[in-house]
C-alpha cells in the first residue's frame, strides 16, 4: 500500500521518475516532507521569507505572477537559495490549455522550476508537449515535472469522480514527467511511485472566507493520505515564519513516520 511503504523504498522502485525520486531523496535528507507556498505581494518579501524557511522545506511552491517587482535576479537569488539549503522549486501554474499553447508558456519555466502543476481538464495532449520542453532541455537541466491536479481543497468546486479517475490515468500515461498527483483523499493513487500532494493546512485556522478548508497536519498525513503537505498563510503570515516552519516540518515527518511504521 502507498501510505504503508517508505520514502525510500518507493524512490528505489522501477517505475518512479526522476523527478518524484529528486523529491523523495530531498526529503530523506532534510527529513522533511513540507512544501511552503510563499503567496506573498513583493519580490523581496518572497525572498527574505524563501532564506527564512529553506531549511525546514523539502518544496517551495510559488505563484509567481501574483507577485510584485520579480525580475531575473529574484529567479537567480531564488534558484542560489535552492541549491544552498537543497530544495525544489515549484510554479503552481495549474497550465490547462491545449498542447501548443502550453508548450510555448512551458518554455519560460522550464528553465527556473524544478515541477509545475497541471490541470487535467485539456486532456494528456498538453502533458505531451511538456515533455517534449522536457526532453529538448533534458542535457542542460535537471530532471523536471509536474504534479497534475486531481482534487482541488475549496468547497463548491466542479471537480467530479469521473474527472479524478481520468486524472489518475493521464498521470499513469506520462510516469515519466509525474511527481505525483494534488488531491485531497487517499484513496486516488494506489501506485506507490506517485506523491500526494496535498494543500490545505493549519494549524491555528479551519478556514478563510474565500472556500478554503483546512485541516491539521497529521489528518492530512494519516486521514488524508499526503506525502508532501502544503502550508501557505500558516508559515508565511506567522511574525516567525523561520519557527512556524520548523513546527509544521516536524509535525508533518514524525506523522509521515507514525504512518510506515504501523
Ligand atoms: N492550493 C490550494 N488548494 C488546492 C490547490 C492548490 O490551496 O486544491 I490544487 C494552493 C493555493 C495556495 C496554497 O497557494 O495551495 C495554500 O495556501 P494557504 O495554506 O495559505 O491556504
């Protein structure tokens, strides 16, 4: 069973792609299975708090255009902090056009993001030609993917079972290029080489006023099923996001252990 089996078992397996097994590894060795969504306003606000928290984060999630004054030397400094306190870098893009369209906007991530995240709603077409970026930078870059949307956390969403199923099998179609899958229940991937990523926790909040639900850290790990959990407002609105990270960082990886060892 995925929840049961380890990180480290799971990256060994044959069919995990190069991508989920440089988020496994990175996980392993900061024992920590936490992705940090820095939502913030201003370019330099991201990167005091991105140096503030990389030691506690195996992610960093960005939405990079709702974000003032980013210039090539914020992606630079970004892509320096990544490498310094080894983690990924991950635009929440959720790309949902067709094939070429998301190709040529593929292209000026490619360079910058370790993984973006996909809608399924266009169908694997637009999977075919991210890989395709993919495979034309695959020499100069580490490995790259994406994590493709299965569930979304907000109430009132139009997301069906039939939807999620499709999902699940575009995923298995591109292995090669899938981290995994965002989703919210634990019984959407069974394949033990797909992460779970799951968005939608807190500590101190149940909600905001805009549909958002959240949950604790370890109903997210157990209840839910996540392999990586994503934590926003929780870190980054925090007057220490340095020490709120560290807290929600060892919350996450002593339920990540509570989890295989049972
Ligand atoms: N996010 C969700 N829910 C989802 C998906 C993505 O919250 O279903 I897919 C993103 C949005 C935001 C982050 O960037 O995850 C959660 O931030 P907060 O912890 O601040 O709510």
């Amino acid at each position: 069973l995925r929840t049961k089996l380890g990180f480290k078992e799971r990256a060994e397996l044959l069919e995990t792609s190069k991508i989920a097994q440089r988020i496994f590894k990175i996980s392993l060795e900061k024992k920590s299975n936490l992705c940090v969504a820095l939502d913030v306003d201003t370019a330099d606000k991201l990167l005091d708090i991105a140096e503030k928290v990389a030691p506690h984060i195996c992610i960093l999630k960005t939405h990079i255009d709702a974000i003032n004054g980013v210039t090539d030397a914020t992606i630079n400094n970004l892509q320096l902090l990544a490498k310094q306190y080894n983690f990924l870098i991950m635009e929440d893009r959720k790309m949902a056009d067709i094939g070429n369209t998301v190709k040529l906007q593929y292209k000026k991530l490619v360079h910058w993001a370790d993984i973006v995240t996909v809608h399924s709603v266009s169908g694997g077409m637009m999977l075919k030609g991210i890989q395709e970026v993919i495979n034309e930078n695959a020499e100069s870059l580490d490995s790259r993917g994406v994590f493709i949307v299965a569930e979304l956390s907000c109430n009132g969403n139009l997301i069906s079972e039939q939807y999620i199923k499709e999902t699940v099998k575009i995923a298995e179609e591109y292995k090669d290029i899938m981290a995994g899958l965002v989703c919210q229940s634990h019984d959407v991937i069974s394949s033990p080489s797909l992460l779970q990523l799951t968005p939608g926790v807190n500590i101190k909040n149940a909600n905001d006023n805009l549909g958002q639900q959240y949950q604790s850290p370890s109903d997210i790990i157990l209840t839910k099923g996540a392999d990586i959990a994503v934590v926003g407002r929780g870190i980054y609105q925090d007057d220490n996001p340095a020490e709120a990270a560290k807290v929600y960082k060892e919350s996450l990886w002593n339920t990540y252990l509570e989890r295989v060892s049972n």
